[in-house]
C-alpha cells in the first residue's frame, strides 16, 4: 500500500485523531499546520463527544484515492455519490453548530494561511475520508507523517512571519483550550487562504465567567408590577388601543405585568435560578459577551511579550474575530430567527410608522447598541411638537406678510429712496423698491413669532434631556442594569506594545524589571502634537470660509458689470447659492479628512482603554466638525455687514476687496438661507447617500474579489456557504461613534440658530423617520454582528448634548438682537414712533449720503443710470447726516439700539436659563414608579435570601436532633441507671460533627 498511500503535506486541524481518545480533555489540542515542523509526539487528542464530524460518516470505507482516480472517478460521479450520504452542513445548521450538531458556535476567529494547490485540493479530499482513518488507526502517529519531508523539500518553506503568525495562533488557542473554551478548525471553505477556528464556551465556563462578571441573570422569583388605577388605567388601556397598529409584533414589546427577579449570577446559587433550559439560559448575545472577555484576557506569551486577542488583530495574527448572526434573515424556507424577526418588524421601510422593537434590539446587539437606538427613537419622537410648533411659525409669518409695515414701505416705490451703491465703481445706485422680495422673504422668518419659538426650543432641550434621563432609567431597570458599574476594561494592543518597549528600553539600561506605564512625559510629543494639529485645522477652516467670502465679493463685483438688467438684479441670488453649496462641499469633503485625523491624533496619544480612546476621539471629532459646519453659519449671523465701514470710508481686503454688506432686510434671510442648505445637503448627501452607497460598494468590491479568486471546482462551487464564512463578507462593525456624531450635528441645527429657521425640527425630523431604518438595516444586514455591550447611559454624547443646549441659548439670544431686526423695531415703537406704529422705521434705520464725499476712484462710472442726477443716497446704518456739525459719526440711536440688544441678551439669557433649570427641577430623573420597584425588588430579594437562611437553620436544627437522638440510641445501657437523669445524660454527651 505504499504506492497507493496519501500524502499530505497538511491535514485539517480541526479533524480529532480517534473518536476513544483520551476523555480528560474538554478541547481540542491542534496539530501545527507544517508537521514538519512539529515534534514526533505531536498529536490530537479529544473526548469522543467533541468529535467534529457526524458519527454516521465513521462507518464509512473509500479505498485509496489513486486507485479511485485510475477507474476515471470524476468531479460530478463524487457529487452524486456525496449527495446519496447525510449532508455533515445542515447537521451543524450550516455552521451555526459543531459538525456533531450540538455544540453552538459562540464566536469565530478568522486567519490568513499559505497553501499550495495539491496540497488543498488532497486535504479537501482526505478530509471527507479521514474518518476510516481515524477508526483504523487510533491513537497512532498521523499518517503522512513520515513523508512530509519529501512535500517540503519540493515546495518553498513560508516565510518567517507566517511561521510566527502560526506558531503565535497555536500557542494562543492552546490557551483558550485551558481556559475551558472548545474549539473546532475549518480550513476547507469556498474563501480560499481563509482558515476559521469556531469556539464554544460550554455550560461550567458560562457559569463561572457569569459570575465573574456579575451579569445579573432571571430568578425563579416572579412578581407582580404594580399597575395603575382609576383614572389613569383607563386612559393607558385608551391608548393602548389607539397605539396598537403602530407597535411591533414581537413577543419582548408586549406589556409585561410580572417581572423576574433578576440577581448576579452565582454557581453557589444555582438553586434560585431557572435552569430548566440550559441551552437558552445564556443567550446568544451573552455567550459571545463571555467568550469575548475570555479572549481580552488570555493571553499569547513568549518570554515578556504579551498579547491579547486585540494585539492578535492589530499585528495580523488574526485578520478579524466576530459572533455569529442568528440565521438568514431572508430567503425560502428560513428557519426563524430574531435576525429574520428585526428585518421585518424593525429593519424595514415598511415600518416606518412603529415604534422600535428596542426590547429585542438589546436582546440581539447589546444594551450600549440598544441605548443608541432607543435615544435616537425618544429624540425623534420630540421633534414632532418641535416640527408642529415650528409650522406654526412659519404660517404664522406667511399670513401677516401683507400686514407687515415695513416690508410695505420698502415695496412701495412712491418712497423713492435711492441707496448708495453696492461696490465701487462699476455699481450704480439702486432703488430701495427693488428689493422688495427681499423684504417679505425676511418677514417669513423675522417676525415676532420666533422669539417665542426661541424660546419653546430652549424649554424643549430641557424637557428632552430629562425626558431621556427618565427613559434610561426605565430601560435600565427593565435590562436589569440598576446596580451595574462599570469596571476598568484591559489595556489596549497598542498601549501594551508601548509598555513593552518603554520597558525593555529602561531594562537595557538600568536592569530595572519594575512594572511600567505611560506618563504624561512619554505622552508630551503626542499631546504637542495633538494641540498644533487642531490649531491648524480650525486654521484651516476659517482660511476656507475666508477664500469664500473673497469669492462672494470678487463674484458681485464681477457681475454687477453685466450689462443686463436681470443679472444685475439677481446679483446676491446668485451669489449666496453658489456660495453656500461651495460652503457645503468643503464641509462634506473636510468631514471625512477630519474624522481620520481625530481617529489619527488619538492614536498617538495611545489611550489605556477602549473607553478612553472612544471618549479622547470624540471630544476631537466633535470639536473640528462642529467648527467645520458651523463657521460660515457664524460667519453670516454674526460677521457679515458688521465691519462694512460707510460709504466715503468702507473697509477693504487686501486693499482692492471691499467688504459684504447685509440685505436691506437684514442678514437674516441669509442666515436662513445658509443654515437651510448646508442641514439639508449634509442630511442628504453625507447621512444618507454614503450610507447606503459607501457600504453598496464595499459590498459589490469584496463579492467581485471573491468571484475572481473562486474555484472553479463544480462541487466546491455548488456547496452552501457557512454562515461564518456568509458572516466574514459583511462589514466589520466600526462602533457607534459616526451614527452619534451625524445626530449631535443634527441637533445642533435644530437648536442654536432655530430662530432663523423655525422649519429646521420638520426637516429633521423627516430625516431620522428615514435615518432610523436605514441603520437598523445596515446594522441586521450589512455589518457583522457586534460584540454585545453593557452600558447604562450613553456616555459622553449626554454631556454633549446638555452643552448644546445651553449654547443654543446664548447664541440664538444673539441672533435675535443683533442679526435679526426685533430688537431696532422695539426701539422704534417705544422710543421714536409718533403714532405708535411702525410707520417710519426704514427710513429710520437709513443714514444720509452726500455723493460729492466719495473717495476719488470709487464713484459710480454711470451715476445717471437710474435716469436722474443723485445727490444724495442713503444707507443702512445709524450714524449722522452729512449737514450736522458731526457728519458721519455715530448717532445716538446707534447706542440705544446698542443698549436694548445687550438688555435683551441678559434679560433672554437669564430667564430661559432659569425656566430650563426650573423645568430640570421639577422633572424627578428616575420615575415614581420606577423607584418603586426598584425598592420593591431589593425588598424581595432580602425576602428570598431570608427565607433560605429560615430553611437552612431548620434543616440544621433538624440534623442535630436527629444526631443526638442517634448518640442517645447509642449510650443507652449508661442512660438506663436512672430515668430521671436520661435526657441530661443524652445532653451532656458531645456531638461529633
């Protein structure tokens, strides 16, 4: 049989030796992929339960390949053949099992391997005849062996990285055998070059990693949730009727009236937990939790060199490590899974109109995923008072613009007011009647009804901020999270690797072993680093907003030379749009730049944790793209037109550029337009389109690098895939950090400059009804499934959140006073208006013009353009006529007007400030009834814990009576002398215990 015998150079490893092995060990021991390389005792050895494949394949007997192969068996006879045994794929559900169909998969690690052609396409075939093997030749030295030599010598050796990648792999795996993990290898996949090794944590290593964790798990205990009465009973059983229809059909966000009592998993406890199903006692979610903190802390070791499963990943080891998806979430005769269960109740556009299944959310993804979306369900939901109230203004503006009086007289041309020219030279003077759309256009959002919804708004950030506070304490309780604390996590990869090498450096100097850290003297270079980046790219920001105002100014001017009366008129249109869309492109473009430079900057900071590394990286972002959106906002609300100078002496730029000047109605028609595009552009464009077609087009890059690489073996190509293998061409998980950060964005939006855009909630709004569905999608079908997280607020981002809110009241007091007109309005009709009305304010608000004081080079080059002689033109601002002694200077009402506005942004910053901290107060954080039953379960548990104590001092009480009733039975010949001294004499007698 030497001619006919098969030679490999590799056999699977995930392939147990015997099925009588030795039964002490609970994991599989892997061979080295390159036996060669292996010692001579080198073998596998597993208890016969964990063997990989179906027991009805060990029955069977193929003789020798060669002779297979001499009779002309071909590709298609073996697929025939193949299809008349038990499928060993559905056995183990397509690998959601072990090939014994038990066992479940709980995580998968994924590495890159070397491996030449002859030697896959034998270990493919010997792999489905290996079982005669193993029942042939048990407990012996794999066959092979001897000749793997003659393989190596003809093939050329890997190179030494991947050796210390492999060897590092079977070190690391050997560990996590140890730690009580069991592990399966499948090398023969449809992803050529990708090995997978499966890991499932059995029910002992459940239990003891639970306990470390203190996850706190359901008891046997039930109780009644305290329900209410009356009144308001019936008004909740109204709206649960009103509000079926839009709730989703799923079993976890039914109305619960009991509750398990839920307590830290304990093995010495066993006794109060429900364990009569222990297969779904620890879910999906937190099984691969567990694994995951097995693999954080097991560590791959050679001499002082350390590394973790993160270390793996980062230096290539592993190329990715993810849980499995529960199933298929689409397609015929799919098994019914919570996967397939979100796709159609939450993951669906479908359903746009329900509530969000976030019970069954955090069952599947994690508290901290489940958290994201249950806020960005209470943020949508508030915005649709926002959005009413928003309308309501903006209707209201719509119906009193023929009633407004000033925007009446700057449309009235019987007034005849000329205004000076809007450049030098080559701009003409111009009738005030001309912007008469301007005008009304401003009165849309510039009237009386905006300071109210200023106003409202600032209350609304309060109440949502406590709205939340009370729906995360609801879900907090709900999750069993009241008394969870979160620990230190373990050090990151990169971290580690610093240590290291700031400890061999100090060791190779000063022969020191003591434990090292980072200080803030190894940090210094990056904090420097980090502080002159983020100088610069706000540097930069503003630079770019610069060239854009350059850009208006240099683009009016060239303009106004057209010599057609249409583009002359639409001048500031034009002007404004194109800017504003050249504003949003840099936004969008300096976005992505400065989210890798935030991720950069961080990076050499080198954070311990993953938690300060997620905070350090979002304090970064957030800062460079909240200045990249919102300085040219800030450009126009509170810097344009207010540095213009006066005609005779305006301010230049680079002394040829002119500076811009306000619309006669104001800027803040402006303000509206700006803030409006740049919300609508980055809603459209960045959080939407990017994120349905950057992930598209991974997608269809990786299925047509997959294509290229595919065999074009029939039986290969005809075989299902995997479900790790399905699961390794999705996107790996990125975080949460860019889905919080679009909406902080957003909110920002919504709230500091709501006065100049009270439809900005309504877009919003419209936005996330989309935005909701379009991540649940990604996260059920584009992305591999997360490692499962537990928090129990959403960090940061709150704080965030609250600093925005208080912002947005500062400026949009701001933007009331100094960008809008309400303020000069007040003014006039207290101050100066003769009738008591409006009547008057623009000619109020113009100074006078003589044309003979213009500077020499800036006069109009067509002063009779408009068919008359001008000798006087007027201008928007309060200072002097040219007849006073003063000409020009400031005029008092400049200082009045000056003094209401800073009046009314103390006045405005102070009360709603004040009403917001009202309403903070009188809004408890933690539900009445909620705290309740919180206090009532503490109060069971004591109960519970009572109760054993009762039971375990009765059975001890019982035990000794019984003991000293034996030692009486015992010494009774001694206890016969005298009947009266037989119970002492039973009592003076010891137990022996």
């Amino acid at each position: 049989m030497e001619k006919d015998e098969i030679h490999l150079r590799r056999l699977p490893a995930a392939a147990p030796w015997g099925p009588h092995a030795d039964s002490e060990f609970h994991g599989v021991d892997f061979l080295p992929e390159d036996l060669s390389e292996a010692p001579v005792e080198t073998g596998m050895r597993v208890n016969k339960k964990y063997s990989c494949l179906p027991a009805e394949e060990k029955g069977i007997h193929i003789i020798n390949i060669r002779a297979i192969e001499d009779i002309g068996y071909d590709q298609h006879e073996s697929t025939l053949l193949n299809s008349l045994s038990k499928n060993p794929d559905a056995d183990c559900k397509y690998g959601l099992y072990f090939r014994d169909g038990k066992r479940k998969v709980d995580y998968i690690l994924v590495y890159h391997y070397k491996k030449s052609s002859a030697g896959k396409t034998l270990a493919r075939r010997a792999q489905q005849n290996d079982a005669s093997v193993r029942s042939t030749k048990q407990d012996q030295p794999l066959p092979g062996k001897g000749v793997q030599l003659e393989m190596g010598e003809s093939e050329t050796h890997m190179d030494y990285h991947e050796d210390d990648k492999r060897f590092r792999r079977e070190e690391y795996e050997g560990n996590l055998v140890e730690a009580g993990l069991e592990l399966e290898r499948d090398e023969d996949t449809k992803i050529h070059g990708i090995g997978f090794v499966k890991i499932h944590a059995p029910w002992n290593v459940l239990c003891r990693e639970a306990e470390f964790l203190k996850l706190k798990m359901p008891t046997k205990k039930m109780y009644q949730i305290n329900q209410t009465h009356g009144l308001l009973k019936k008004i909740n059983s109204v709206i649960q009727k009103i509000t079926e229809p839009i709730q989703p059909k799923v079993a976890e966000h039914k109305p619960q009236t009991v509750k398990r009592l839920s307590y830290p998993f304990s093995r010495e406890k066993q006794h109060l937990f429900d364990l009569s199903d222990k297969d779904s006692f620890f879910d999906s979610k937190t099984r691969s939790t567990i694994v995951y903190e097995i693999l954080k802390r097991t560590t791959c070791t050679k001499a002082k060199y350390s590394m973790g499963i993160t270390s793996l990943l980062a230096n290539g080891v592993y190329s990715a490590a993810y849980p499995l998806h529960d199933g298929d979430y689409e397609g015929e005769n799919v098994e019914p899974n919570d996967r397939k269960l979100l796709c159609e109740e939450w993951a669906s556009y479908g359903v746009f109109y329900k509530y969000q299944p976030i019970d069954l959310v955090r069952k599947y993804f994690g508290e901290k995923i489940g958290l994201y979306f249950a806020w960005l369900g209470v943020y949508t939901q508030m915005l649709i008072p926002a959005s009413i109230v928003g309308i309501i203004v903006f209707l209201y503006g719509c119906a009193t613009v023929d009633e407004n009086i000033p925007s009446m007289e700057m449309c009235d041309q019987s007034n005849n007011i000329t205004m000076c020219p809007l450049c030098d030279k080559t701009c003409s003077y111009w009738k005030m009647s001309s912007a008469c759309a301007t005008a009304r256009a401003s009165h849309l959002f510039d009237n009386p009804a905006t300071v109210f919804f200023s106003v409202f708004m600032a209350l609304w950030a309060a109440t949502f901020m406590e709205h939340w506070k009370r729906k995360q304490m609801r879900l907090n309780y709900r999750w069993d999270l009241t008394g969870f604390e979160e620990e230190e996590d373990h050090p990151r990869a990169e971290y580690e690797a610093k240590v290291l090498e700031k400890s061999l450096r100090k060791e190779h100097k000063h022969k020191e072993t003591d434990k090292e850290k980072l200080t803030w003297k190894d940090r210094f270079p990056a904090y420097l680093t980090n502080f002159v980046g983020i100088i610069f790219m706000v540097g930069l920001t503003f630079a770019i907003v610069f060239g854009v105002i350059i850009y208006r100014i240099s683009t009016a001017a060239a303009l106004a030379i057209s010599s057609t009366p249409s583009g002359r008129s639409s001048v500031r249109v034009t002007v404004t749009a194109t800017a504003v869309i050249i504003n949003l492109v840099v936004i969008i473009i300096l976005d992505e730049v400065y989210g890798c430079i935030a991720r950069w900057l961080t990076q050499i900071e080198v954070p311990k944790t993953d938690k300060n590394f997620e905070e350090r990286l979002i304090f970064k972002a957030f800062l460079l793209k909240f200045v990249n959106a919102y300085t040219p906002i800030f450009y126009v609300a509170f810097f344009k037109g207010r540095f213009v100078g006066r005609p005779g002496d305006y301010v230049y730029i680079f002394h040829s550029f002119r500076m811009e000047e306000c619309a006669p109605g104001g800027c803040l028609m402006e303000l509206c337009i700006q803030l409006s595009i740049i919300m609508l552009g980055k809603q459209l464009i960045q959080n939407n389109l990017f994120e349905i077609g950057i992930p598209k087009m991974k997608k269809f890059i990786r299925y047509l690098k997959l294509k290229r690489r595919r065999s074009l073996d029939h039986e290969e190509h005809m075989k299902k895939k995997q479900r790790y293998e399905v699961d390794y061409n999705l996107e790996p998980f990125a975080g949460l950090t860019p889905e919080y950060m679009e909406m902080i964005i957003q909110f920002g939006f919504v709230t500091l400059f709501v006065a100049s855009f009270p439809l900005a909630p309504l877009f919003a709004l419209l936005n996330n009804i989309i935005e909701i569905r379009l991540d649940a999608k990604k996260f059920v079908t584009e992305l591999r499934r997360p490692v499962a997280v537990r928090a129990k607020d959403i960090g940061i981002w709150y704080n965030i959140l609250r600093g925005i809110g208080k912002l947005a009241v500062i400026i949009n007091a701001f933007v009331i006073s100094f960008t809008s007109d309400f303020i000069p309005r007040l003014v006039y009709l207290y101050m100066y208006s003769e009738n008591g009305t409006m009547h008057g304010f623009v000619n109020h608000t113009l100074s006078s013009f003589n044309v003979s004081d213009f500077q020499a080079g800036t006069a109009p080059n067509d002063p009779l353009d408009l068919g008359y002689e001008v000798q006087i033109c007027r201008y928007k601002d309060y200072r002097e006529p040219p007849w006073s002694e003063n000409k020009y200077d400031i005029s008092k009402d400049f200082w009045a007007v000056l003094a209401a506005r800073l009046a009314f942004v103390i006045v405005f910053q102070n009360l709603v400030m004040f009403m917001s901290e009202f309403v903070d107060w009188i809004i408890p954080d933690i539900p009445k009834d909620i705290s309740q039953q919180i206090h009532k379960e503490k109060v069971l548990m004591v109960e519970v814990f009572m109760r054993e104590e009762q039971g375990k001092l009765q059975m001890l009480e019982t035990w000794k009576d019984k003991k000293k009733g034996e030692n009486c039975n015992n010494h009774s010949p001694r206890l016969s002398r005298s009947r009266s001294g037989s119970l002492s004499s039973c009592h003076s007698y010891p137990l022996d215990v």
